[in-house]
C-alpha cells in the first residue's frame, strides 16, 4: 500500500513490518510508525491526515495520523475469530465522512469470505460497521465476498467492488445496497473517478476487461483495454492534472490520455515480471507504484538507494558503475554534510535532458540508479550541484 500527502511526502505500508516514510521522491525512506502491523490499506485525506487499516489474527483496526506519520492513534477496532484481512481501501468526502471497506474471513473454509465496510461521521474520530454480509441478490443470501475497492460518484452515490456480488452502490452510506448493472458477472478489482466525473472498473473473472461509465453508473461500456485471462488488474488511477488514466496489471502498466479509448504499455525501468499492486501520485503529477517484493518505482525514473551512515570527509561525485554500462548505471555521491542535491544528464553536446533528482539529503553516502532504456548509444555526463560542491564525469552507454 502507498500514499502521497498534500508536501508531496510519500508513505509506504509493508505487511507486518510497519510504514515508512520518504520526504525526497523515494529516494531514501525512513520508519514511520506501526511497527509490526499487518497493514493493508492506507490514504490520505484531503485535510492532511493519514489512515491506515490493519489487522491481527482476532481484530479490524483503523489508525490515524494527524502528525505527517510521526505518531499513530487508534480510532477502531473491531473483533472478528478467525480473522485475516485482504484488500480494503478509504473514500473521502468534504463534509466530514469517510469511508473504509475491506474483506474478512468469517471461518475457517476456504472462501469463507465477506465484505464490510466501515463509515465515519466526523472527519475520522470515530467509526460505525456497515455491513455487506448477509445482502441478498436473486434470492440467495451472500456473503460479499472480496472486496478491496471504493469510489464516490456523484449524487452521493457511493460504489463498492465485491467478488461476490460484482458492483454495488448505495445512496443511504451503505444501510442500503443495489446492483450496479454491470453487464458481466465478474470480481471488482479497481475503481476510480476521473475529473470529469467517468467512472472506471476493472473486473475479473468473466473477461478482464476495464469498464467506463459517464453516467454515474447508469450505464457501463468496454473501454480499449481487455486482457488476456492471466493478466489481472490490480489498481485504476488517475491524475487529474491532466487527466491521464494508469491502469496496474500483475504485469504491465497501462496509460491512456482519451479517457480509455486507446492505452500504451510503460513498463520501462520495472523489474521483469514486477507485479504493481497500488498506485498514487504527488502533486505535481510524478507517479509512484507500490509493488509485490519489489519496492516502490516512479514513471520514468526507476530509483534504487543505498545509503551509508558514515559520514565521509569530504563531498564526492563517484564514478558510475557499471562503466560502461547497457542500461542501468549506478550514480554514487557522498555528502560532508545535509543540504540539497541536484544531480542532472546531459549528452555529448552538452545539452541537459534529465533532472534525475532534486533533494535535500543527509550526510553520508548515497547511490541511485540511472536508467538510460529509452536512449541510444553515446557518452553521457552527469552533474552535481550542490551549496559546497559541483562536479562533472562522464559515462558510456552502450547497447
């Protein structure tokens, strides 16, 4: 799970390790609390605040942060026998309601699974169950099944995505839910809203094919992207700025700038077979992608970090390794002291094409990589700036 907050801050969740924090891009990450945690899901508000859901093997939590992730306050918790959690995701709204929705197993068979979703009325303070369990569709009673998705459409219509029951709505903060209409019979396995209020859907099961509606719901159509069987998606997101769709599958990453009408592979820089589970972005429009045992990458700039404790005695811009290099290099720097980084590409005609970060940075050593897949063959530069110091090496690419 990963999010961004309103400083351009980025959070990242690990599964019983706890959630981490990186103030420069993801280029170095810090521990942010919940240690230990099963954590699953985790958002932000639009007023700043930072949610979390998790679970042990007898309880549903909620945490809070109000502090930039430095110190956590549990806001719910729920006790469920049997319990692990999957999935699960917030919605916000600007009038103080927030809703969360997750599965749970309810026993000890397999499948024995159902949906819940949780609703607060007073901007994250407290917390009321509201639950999917025990709806009946065509007669038979169900249990909800998976569920890991939430969209607030318009109207106070809010949809929820269920393996169960596919798409549903509820227009009365869920004591109340219908059918969504979606034309197949299939598992939700992402939803998202664009500016323009389209909404998007990713199924499972009966094709896996994305859907739109620009109705608020009233009706849905295929978009231009269906997928083999093997290839589920995994997250839909969107970046309002300017309106580009990115679709996350168990192996690629879609975009799509006509509202899905047509979509691009942008797998570059991902390590193969990298499987993206969620994805968000800053404000400024840099997207990130949460992976399964793989890290955190960003569009464009793939970023692997090392750092050094040790504090050097003198600032250095190493040469990169390896040397020549075809297509990924390392770029390491050492630091005397904290300040900011610049660190920049330029070709043989001395021409600056990439910004590869601009940070503040400790001291210490640091290393990231540079990923040159999209450029020919050819002698490269890269530079440093900082306050105290400037240098210039240069690199060899060859393919």
């Amino acid at each position: 799970a990963i999010t961004v907050d309103s400083s351009g801050n980025i959070f990242a969740a690990r599964w019983a390790v706890g959630i981490f924090k990186s103030t420069n891009g993801g280029v170095s990450w810090n521990s942010s609390g919940l240690a230990g945690k099963r954590i699953f899901s985790i958002a932000t508000s639009p007023d700043g605040k930072i949610y979390a859901f998790a679970t042990t093997t007898s309880t549903i939590e909620i945490f809070r942060s109000t502090d930039g992730g430095t110190t956590w306050t549990g806001v719910f918790s729920e006790t469920r026998s049997n319990n692990s959690a999957f999935g699960g995701g917030f919605e916000f709204t600007h009038n103080g309601k927030i809703y969360a929705i997750n599965s749970v197993t309810l026993g000890p068979t397999i499948g024995d699974v159902g949906a819940f979703m949780y609703l607060s009325t007073d901007n994250g303070i407290s917390w009321s169950n509201r639950d999917l369990v025990g709806l009946t569709f065509n007669g038979v009673r169900q249990r909800g099944g998976l569920t890991k998705c939430l969209v607030l459409g318009s109207e106070g219509k809010l949809f929820a995505g269920t393996s169960d029951m596919t798409l549903l709505y509820t227009t009365n903060d869920g004591n109340n839910w219908l059918s969504a209409g979606i034309p197949v019979s299939a598992y939700v396995l992402g939803l998202t809203k664009d500016a323009d209020g389209n909404i998007y859907t990713g199924l499972a099961g009966d094709g896996n094919n994305l859907f739109i509606s620009t109705n608020n719901g009233a009706s849905w159509e295929f978009t231009g992207l269906q997928l083999p069987f093997f290839d589920l998606i995994e997250d839909i997101h969107i970046i309002n700025n300017n309106n580009t769709l990115y679709v996350a599958t168990q192996f690629n990453i879609f975009k799509s700038t006509d509202a899905g009408i047509t979509f691009d592979t942008i797998n570059t820089g991902l390590p193969e077979n990298a499987s993206v589970l969620t994805l968000t972005n800053t404000s400024n429009g840099n997207l990130f992608g949460g992976t399964l045992a793989n890290g955190v990458h960003t569009l464009g700039t793939p970023l692997g970090f090392m750092q050094n404790n040790s504090i050097p005695d003198a600032f250095i811009l190493h040469q990169n390794h390896p040397n020549p290099f075809n297509p990924i290099t390392k770029i390491r720097f050492s630091m005397l002291k904290a300040g900011n980084v610049r660190l920049t590409i330029y070709d043989a005609s001395g021409r600056e094409f990439q910004e590869i970060v601009n940070s503040d940075f400790n001291a210490g050593t640091h290393e990231l990589n540079w990923d040159a897949s999209s450029y020919s063959s050819g002698i490269y530069f890269y530079r440093i700036e900082t306050d105290d110091f400037t240098a210039t090496k240069k690199m060899i690419l060859v393919k």
